[in-house]
C-alpha cells in the first residue's frame, strides 16, 4: 500500500487505540519480548547539527550541542505527536525549555571566548546578561534579542526547585514551547551569519 492510500486521521486513531490496548495488557502483568521500534528521520543525527553549529570551532562543545539537539528532537517528538495532557506535558515542555536554555548559555559563553583574550576560567563566570550586551556590542545581535534570551534563562533557571516560591501548576504551555525554539533559532541564525561575516573569529 502506497503512503498516498492512507488516510492519516484514521491511521493516528487506530495507533492510539492499539498502543492503549498494548499498555492494558502490560500492566495485566503480561509479558512482551521486544519494544516497539522508534520511527526513523525523527532523530537528527549529530553530523547533520554539528554541521549546523559550525560556528562552534571546539569540537568537544559542538558534539554535546549536536547530542543535546537529539534528544530535543525526542522531546519534541512526544509534544507534537502524543495528546500528552496536565502537568506531565507542562513539565516537558519545561525540561525541552531547560536544554535549550543550558545551550544558549554555552553557545553565548563560547562566544563570548572568542571574542577576546579573556581566559576560559573568566568567561565561565560571565552572566547570561552580560554575555549578551557583549554581542550587542560586537553588532552580533539586538536588545530584542537580549530580551528574548534572558527570558529563556530565565525560564531555564526554574530547574532549580529549592528556590521557585510557587508550585509549577499551569506554569508551562505550547506558546512557551515554541517560543523557547524560535529564540534558540534565532541565536543559532544570528551567530551563523556572524560567523560567515567574520564577527567571530
């Protein structure tokens, strides 16, 4: 059967309807050799996201980049594919959010490091704030943009659970979601085009 003949809402609901029926069986004690196979294309694979952070000279950092884009690929798998509903969506929506902001802030860090002659142990110690009035200084990116990355940080720095003085109820959305990507894409554009213009070394 040609992709062409299926039709794709009837397909979703048979889907869901026999992974429901696998998971009634399971938690019936019945047991299953094998697991279901995950579908290929979904993942990235870490050559293709190296390629895409070239600006990233350290090869080490650009591979846990690529490796981090993987599992965000998974994450995002999950949000866009599953009716995941509650809290249990909100809180992966937050970890997605949480792993893009910890690569922002290694990309911002990186760059910062290249951009001077400052040493490693100092940049470490720079701020997502003011790693970014460093770009704008360097005409690499805006405040709209600085606006954009702090309130990812901002959204990131939530993982720390000692210090949040609210329960993380309705706290996390699809407008997060995507906003969370569309500021990371944004950052990986800017610096690309910097790169290529010669603003990074």
């Amino acid at each position: 059967m040609n992709n062409i003949d299926i039709n794709p809402h009837e397909l979703v609901i048979r889907i869901g309807d026999e992974l429901q029926q696998l998971e009634e069986i399971l938690q019936n004690g019945v047991q299953v050799n094998g697991r279901i196979k995950f579908p290929w294309g979904v993942i990235g694979t870490a050559d293709h996201y190296r390629n895409i952070l070239f600006f990233v000279h350290d090869y080490v950092l650009r591979s846990n980049l690529a490796y981090t884009l993987m599992l965000i690929d998974v994450y995002r798998w999950l949000l866009d594919r599953f009716d995941i509903k509650g809290t249990a969506r909100e809180m992966l929506i937050k970890e997605l959010i949480s792993l893009l902001g910890n690569m922002m802030e290694a990309v911002l860090k990186y760059v910062v490091y290249e951009l001077g002659d400052r040493e490693k142990t100092e940049t470490q110690s720079v701020g997502v704030k003011r790693a970014c009035s460093i770009l704008i200084e360097h005409r690499i990116i805006s405040q709209d943009d600085k606006k954009n990355l702090v309130w990812l940080w901002s959204m990131r720095n939530k993982e720390h659970l000692f210090t949040l003085a609210d329960k993380e109820f309705q706290q996390y959305n699809d407008e997060h979601y995507q906003q969370a990507l569309q500021i990371w894409g944004n950052l990986v554009e800017a610096l690309q085009n910097a790169s290529r213009d010669g603003l990074i070394p």
